[in-house]
C-alpha cells in the first residue's frame, strides 16, 4: 500500500472539514441556496439537501480514507456541473460589477477545488473501480 506524505495527509483532511462545512450549511439553510437551483430542475429545494449529503458523504470518504477515489472524481463532476449551470450563468449575466466578480470567483474556486479533488482521485491508488485496471 502506498504510504501519504503527511502534507497531503493535512491538505485532504483540510478538504474534508471544508466539505462537510458546506454540506452542513447545504442542509442547514437550503433557503438561502434556492435561487440558486436552475429554474430548469425539477425538485427545488430538495437540490440544497441532495447536495449537501453529497458534501457531507464526500468529506466523511476522505476524512475515513474509504471510497476515495470514487467520491473525488463525484466531486469534481458535482462542481463542474456547479460551474456550467450556476457560476458561469451567473458571471454572464450578473446585474452589477459586484455580482459578476463574485460569480467569476466562484468559477475559480469550484475550478480549483474540482482539480485537486481529481488530483486526489488520481493518487487513490489502492481505491479501484471495479472496472479499471491502469492504476
């Protein structure tokens, strides 16, 4: 078994915190995050607990080193998905200077954090897919 540098030991356990952080405030106040929801989606607010749990699920997976490889590359998927269908609208279509800044952080962030969430994916050696057989 492939043995971690404790850094990146530190950097998956800091993502972890961040993640279940969002996921708990996801559930906590799915309000604050309806208008964010695509109009296009059915469900509403059931998108903010939905998300949420995946935030939560994700940052237990790293923080237990258990299903990594898996809830990483759900992650980055999540996030890209965030990007194309809230962020991006966002940044193109802000009403004020203030909004569109803050949508185009967003992009950077949710972009960030998705690379080193497949960085992660990546390095789970000892976490296969089923189906793989390259790592």
């Amino acid at each position: 078994m492939k043995q971690y540098h404790i850094i990146s030991r530190i950097a998956i356990y800091i993502l972890s915190i961040v993640t279940i952080a969002v996921g708990v405030f996801h559930i906590k106040y799915p309000h604050d995050l309806l208008v964010y929801v695509p109009t296009f989606l059915p469900g509403g607010i059931t998108w903010a607990y939905v998300v949420g749990a995946c935030f939560v699920l994700t940052g237990l997976s790293f923080m237990f080193n258990q299903y990594v490889k898996f809830t990483s590359y759900l992650l980055a998927f999540w996030l890209v998905i965030f990007i194309l269908t809230i962020h991006l609208p966002n940044a193109l279509n802000a009403s004020n200077v203030e909004m569109q800044h803050a949508a185009w952080i967003n992009v950077l962030k949710d972009t960030a954090i998705a690379a080193f969430a497949l960085h992660i994916g990546a390095g789970a050696f000892h976490q296969h897919f089923q189906l793989e057989n390259s790592d």
